[in-house]
C-alpha cells in the first residue's frame, strides 16, 4: 500500500512553500507530489512547466512531481502502473489539492474506489492555515472551515507576522472546530518532513486522543459563530452494540452530509476488547484492538462537523447505553 497525505489549506496560506521544502530538503523518502491545482498555481516554475497535459518532473532528491487535470483515480493509477514499469520511482504520495477545494470528497475516494483502495493507503490530512488573514478567511469561505474540519493536523503559517494574543486566539479557535488535530507553528515551511508525512491520522490502531486544551477552552462559546465544531461524548458504562451501531447508522443517514470526521474508543457490552471506529461523512469501519487489561474501560467519540445538534447526538448516543 502506498501511502498518500493530502496537503490542504486555502489560497496564499503556504502550501506551496511547504512544498518546495519537502522537494529540496534532503530525506529517507521518494515522494511524488501531485499538484491538483488546475493552473491556479504551481509549485515552481523552475521544477513544473505548465502544459495541457500531466508534466512529471524528476527531481534531483528523487522525488517526482506533476501536475494533474483530470481524474484523480487515472492519474494515480497510472504514476502506480509507471512506478511497477520502473519509468519512475517513489514511496510516498503528496496530493495537493486546490486552494479553494473541500478535501472531503477527495479523502472518500480513498475509500470508495477500488482501483485506488487496494493499492493506496490514506494517511492523513494536513492543514495549512494562515494565522494572519486566516481568521477573515474562515469567516467568508465554507471551504477554508471546510479544511480544518477534515485536518488531522493543523500548520499554523505566518506567525511571525501576529503577536503572541493574536496566535493564541487563532488557536483557540482552530480547537473549538476541530479538537483532535495537533496544531504546529510553521514559518517559510520550516516544518520537519515527519510533521508531515506518516502522521496516522487514518491509522483504525492509533489510540483516540483530543487536544488536552480543548477540553480547558469554553468549546461550547463559539465566539466567531464558526459552522464547523467539535464536541466529545464520554461515558464510563458500556454501549448496548446492537442499539449503538442502529444509532449511528440513523445519525450518518441524517447527518451525514455534515459530519466531516469522527472517531471513537468504544466500551462495548459483552466485548472485552476495545474497538475503535472512525467515519468520513457516511462512511464509518470499525475495529478490534488488544484487550482493555489494566486500562479502565470507557467510551471516548469525538465528532467534528458542520452545525451539528451536539446535546441530541449526546442524549441518542446516552440511549444505546447498557443501563
């Protein structure tokens, strides 16, 4: 399985620097960078010429770049078949998507179409966002919340230009819409490429964790009336599974639309094993980890999605609890 990262961020936040570090910077990968820009951008002029069809350029650390404008199953189809022909080598996948794109649909194809899912790992997604002029951003445009909803971390760019109140509060804030994404100050790209790549935000192994100062913030006082928030269902008795899993089949055929990511840690009756579940809109996979041993049993879920009834979804989820 090749693994893929899906670098995001709206226009002028800094992917593309971010970008050119990873293509320069000396590291153990092979990395084919897939720029899905459709002309808006590039990574370099220098490293990329535009032209009508796919560009691949080699580069001299051995990574491998192109341009797409197409179908994104086609083209990772082919970089893979030209891969096993020996044309080009790599080991890991970048895809960047467009400045102004909503990651969600491009994260389901991951998992929806078989010609990618049987060769192609997702292993997360990265944020850029710019804490200068990213708080407007995400005031007037769906897709930028749209990004740090779906993020499993956050880059926070252009710090250097705000004082330290101004990053705190854009942090607090990046918290509220998603709590389970580490946020990491970055400037010019000066970003280590494991911040990056290899990072387990799909990993169904990787134990459930919250950003430890989401659950300090006031979460519930959305100061910037942000659509997109998270909330975390906690309880220390088990779920019925029968009742649970009818429960979030209703709550994905009402909301899934809206519900951008969520993850749990679940207890369940009957199990003594901890089972881990995650979903991306309507699709949710679920599996069985180790027992729970010393470890207390407990179910943690977070959700992160746009306008959800979080007090409902609570009292539902309380209603599939073995009494």
């Amino acid at each position: 399985m090749i693994p893929v990262t899906i670098l995001t961020g709206f226009l002028g936040a800094g992917k593309t620097t971010l970008l050119n570090r990873i293509l320069t910077e000396n590291h153990d990968y092979k990395i084919a960078i897939i720029e899905n820009e459709f002309g808006q951008e590039n990574v370099d002029t220098d490293l990329l010429v535009q032209s009508d069809k796919e560009q691949i350029v080699n580069m001299n650390n051995g990574c491998v770049c192109c341009t797409i404008r197409g179908d994104l199953s086609r083209i990772l189809t082919d970089l893979r078949l030209r891969r096993e022909k020996g044309e080009i080598n790599f080991d890991y996948i970048v895809l960047e998507t467009s400045g102004v794109a909503n990651p969600g649909p491009v994260a389901q194809t991951f998992f929806m179409d078989d010609a990618i899912a049987n060769f192609f790992r997702l292993d997360g997604v990265v944020t850029v966002v710019d804490a200068k002029h990213g708080g407007k951003t995400m005031d007037e445009e769906d897709a930028a919340r749209d990004q740090v909803g779906f993020a499993d971390r956050i880059l926070l760019s252009k710090t250097d230009l705000c004082s330290e109140e101004e990053n705190k509060a854009m942090e607090a804030r990046l918290r509220q819409m998603n709590a389970r994404a580490p946020i990491r100050r970055v400037n010019m790209g000066d970003c280590p490429v494991n911040e990056v790549l290899n990072i387990a935000g799909f990993n169904m192994n990787d134990v459930l964790d919250v950003d430890p100062a989401f659950l300090n913030d006031d979460h519930h006082l959305h100061h910037h009336n942000d659509d997109i928030h998270s909330f975390v269902f906690e309880s220390d008795r088990a779920f019925d599974p029968m009742k649970l899993e009818r429960y979030i089949g209703s709550l994905t055929s009402v909301y899934g639309q809206d519900m951008l990511r969520y993850k749990g840690l679940l207890y369940l009756d009957g199990v003594d094993r901890r089972v881990v579940f995650q979903g991306v809109h309507m699709l949710a996979v679920s599996d069985v980890l180790d027992a729970w041993g010393d470890r207390t049993p407990s179910n943690k879920i977070v959700f992160i999605g746009r306008n959800l009834p979080e007090e409902a979804i609570c009292r539902g989820l309380a209603t599939c609890l073995v009494r």
